[in-house]
C-alpha cells in the first residue's frame, strides 16, 4: 500500500512492482514544490513553471513527469528537464536530482550550485555530507526522507515544517 499524500508520506512495497520505489521518489519529487519557498528572484514571472531537474542518468523514465503532470505549487505548473550539464542544471532548476552516474563529479556540481537557490536531491550515500540537501533513504520497505535543512538554508531555501517532519533531520559540520 502506497500513501503520497505529504504531510505523512510512506510507501511500502515488496518485490512484486519493481518500479514502485522509482514511482515513491518521482512523486516526492514532483512534490517538494508544495513544500520549499525561494527567494521572489529565483522564480521568474508569475506564470513561469517550477522546474524538476535531472542530471546525468535518469531513473525515473515517464514516472517523473506522470508525477509532475498532477501537481502544482501557489499556481506553478511543474516541468521536467534534463541536463548533463552541471551548469545548465544550476540555472536552469528549482528541484534537482542528481543522478547516480554523477557521484564521481560532485565536487563541480557543487561548486556550480554553491550559492544557487536550487534545491538538490539524490539517493546516493554521502550526498548529504558532501553539500546536498534532501536524500532519499530506503528503511523498512519505504522511501524515506534525510534533510540537510542547514544547508537549504544557506541557498536561501525555506523547508516547510511540514516536509521536515516527515524527514530525518542530518547536521552536518560545515567544511573548513
């Protein structure tokens, strides 16, 4: 049984669908929207999308845009991009998930977001130590949320406390 509704979110699932667990995290995805603020800035003209980014290899196949096709956040349509390019990435998305297949160039992608308020997501280990913000974990059969707030905030992000609490929040010291 699947619940998607934030706040509350949980999904559980045995081997039977595969997919499902690529379905949980485009839906989170596609719902973070609903639930971080960015400076005026950063969000263009009023009837401007919010964009869901993916850079480098992509997991999600059709799942993620089904799940942006349902959703919108204060009247924003969201829209699905894909880059391969750390910097097109960093100016062109609001949400981004980075891909696997770039664990090995994170230092550049984040040097690219450093003060972008952009935010980052990922499944891989370590992306929240090495300067992202929200990882998806799996415990217990479910999809479940890590959060670097510390570093959102200092992207000029605002998570709401909605989304924080469904999540386990990760302090992580600042590198010197």
């Amino acid at each position: 049984m699947c619940l998607l509704f934030l706040p509350g979110a949980a999904c559980v699932w045995g081997g039977e669908d595969a997919d499902l667990e690529l379905k949980v995290k485009a839906t989170f995805l596609a719902s973070f929207a609903q639930f971080v603020e960015w400076p005026d800035a950063a969000m263009g003209a009023a009837d401007a999308p919010i964009i869901v980014g993916v850079l480098g290899d992509d997991p999600f196949g059709t799942y993620l845009e089904q799940a942006a096709s349902r959703k919108t956040a204060n009247g924003r349509k969201i829209q699905v991009k894909r880059f391969q390019d750390a910097a097109a990435a960093a100016a062109g998305s609001h949400i981004l998930f980075v891909g696997n297949s770039e664990r090995q160039h994170l230092v550049k992608v984040f040097q690219e977001l450093k003060t972008k308020p952009v935010l980052t997501v990922a499944d891989m280990p370590n992306f929240l130590k090495d300067g992202g913000m929200i990882r998806f974990v799996i415990r217990d059969e479910r999809v479940q949320l890590e959060i670097n707030a510390e570093k959102a905030k200092s992207n000029e992000l605002r998570i709401s406390s909605k989304l924080l609490r469904l999540a386990s929040i990760v302090e992580v010291p600042e590198r010197r």
